[in-house]
C-alpha cells in the first residue's frame, strides 16, 4: 500500500476513534444511575487500560509477524467488529441512543453554546486545557530523554516508565470502584486530589536521578491521572443532560487536544534549550495551577 494511502486510513481512523468516544463516554449515565457513576467510569477505565497495555504487547509481536500493513488490516477489522457490537446494541436497546439531534451543521456548535452558557464549565474547560500541556512531559519523545539524559541507562526503561504509569492507572480505578461510596457526594474533591497529588509526585519526578524511584513515581503518577479522569467524568456525567453530553465531551476533547499541540511545541522548544528536568517542573506547575483553579469552581 502507498505511503499516501496509509496515512489516509491512519488518519481516517483516528478522525473516527474522536467521534466515537464522546459518544461511548456519553452511554454511561443512560446505563447506570447516577449514585453509580464513580463505579461505572472506574470499571471503564480499568477495562480501556487493561486491553491498552495488553495490545501495547500483542501490537507488538504481530508487528513482527505479519508486518505493518498487516497490523493495519488487524486494526481495520477489529474496528469492523466493534462497530456491529454497537449497532446490534442500538438494535437491541434502541432507548440508549434515543436523541433529537439538529442538522450536523448546527451540532456542531452544541457543546461549545452548553460550555458558553455555564459558568461553572467554562471554568472546567480552562483547568482540563491546562492538565492536556501538564500531560504532555509523559509523550514518548519527552519519557525517552529523561531516561536517556537525567537518568542514564538503556531506552529500556522507557518501556518500564510507561508500563508502571500504566499499573498506577489499573490499581486506582478498582480501588475507586471498591471505595466509591467515598466520593460519592465529594467528586470534586476527587479531582482536587488527583491534580495536588500529581503536581507533588510530577515534581518529585522532575528532581529524581534514580531509576527504580522513577519507576515508584510513575505509579504514582498513573494514580492521580486515573483519580483526575474518574473524577471529571462523573462531574460532567451527573450535572449535564444526556442529550447534550456527547457534544460537550466534544468540545472538551477538541480543546484538550488542541492544548496538547501548543504543549507539545512549548515542550520542544524548552527541552531544546533547557535542561528536560525544566520541562517535568514546568508540569508540576501546570497542575498546580489546576488545583487552584479548581478550587474556585462551584459545580451546579
């Protein structure tokens, strides 16, 4: 296959992962009760990271076997099945996908009028803007030169870093889907934790020149990044209309990412002219902030 034609399906699945997930994220609260939520998100989560690492893995070993192209046609048909599931759920439950939804050309602009006209979500979108540039330190480019210039040792560790990030993620969700009784009634305090903890352990991270710590910190990192998103999800999952979730995860999803992107040139351009160690406390900055403001959001 051309080069030209595989970036088009590359993109084109990409393009489609962005319209689907506003809308699985959005089925949540049509299953389960509200008092549920905490559970449900953290079942999720638990799942979406648990058969992330695993196809990390499997990617890679067919990788080896059939190839890249091979791999792609493995990724198209996955893909296939997973839409049939959803269409013979909306088959089978139709009431889950009930909705009024306006012309494309007006859908458009739903969640950006929802986010506009509450207070409360402006303010969420600007603290979820400035976690996406906090998060971009934990990209592969940027993971690989820590480990290759603060820590020294083998690009090895690369894959130990993101494997134990990846663990803090798996062990948090089923210890909020344990304790969810908890946070119930005090889900901000849920994200006010996960962006404090973050900052703290992001700094440490920053400071430390030893591997087996940096392993412990990524855990810990994992943690309150599962702790932030449990938490944000069941807030907007709880406080905004069925109907209008879809649109509003869009419009968070497309801000975030587009901060990503600022973050992400910001990050070059300082671990280009700075020591990496700058771009992690630049982080821990970033989700200092968030705390703070935050702490000045009053959810209605």
């Amino acid at each position: 296959m051309p080069g030209a034609a595989v970036f088009f399906v590359v993109s084109m699945i990409a393009l489609l992962d962005g319209v689907a997930d506003p809308a699985s994220q959005s089925l949540l609260p049509r299953i389960v009760a509200k008092t549920e939520l905490i559970k449900a998100n953290s079942t999720a989560s638990v799942i979406f990271e648990t058969v992330g690492v695993g196809c990390w893995a499997i990617g890679g070993v067919l990788l080896v076997f059939v190839g890249a192209e091979g791999l792609l046609l493995f990724v198209i048909s996955f893909s296939t099945i997973a839409t049939v599931a959803f269409w013979l759920m909306r088959h089978e439950v139709p009431s889950l996908f009930e909705t009024n939804d306006p012309h494309w050309k007006k859908s458009m602009m739903v969640g950006w009028n929802v986010v506009l006209q509450t207070k409360w979500l402006k303010q969420v979108m600007l603290t979820t803007s400035l976690d996406a540039v906090a998060g971009v330190v934990w990209m592969a480019a940027a993971v690989y030169l820590f480990v290759e210039e603060v820590l020294q040792v083998s690009e090895a560790w690369w894959g130990w870093i993101n494997a134990s990030f990846f663990i803090g993620l798996i062990v948090t969700g089923f210890f909020l889907y344990k304790r969810a009784h908890m946070f119930e009634k005090q889900t901000s305090r849920l994200l006010q934790i996960g962006f404090a903890g973050g900052a703290v352990v992001t700094a440490f991270f920053a400071l430390n020149m030893i591997p087996v710590v940096a392993l412990v910190l990524s855990i810990g990192v994992g943690m309150f990044e599962q702790a932030r998103g449990v938490g944000l999800n069941t807030i907007l999952q709880q406080h905004i209309e069925a109907k209008k979730l879809p649109y509003v995860y869009a419009a968070q999803a497309s801000l975030s990412t587009l901060s990503f992107g600022m973050g992400a040139l910001l990050v070059g351009v300082v671990a280009e002219a700075f020591d990496i160690r700058i771009v992690y406390g630049l982080s821990a900055l970033f989700l200092l902030l968030c705390f703070f403001s935050w702490m000045k959001i009053k959810v209605k």
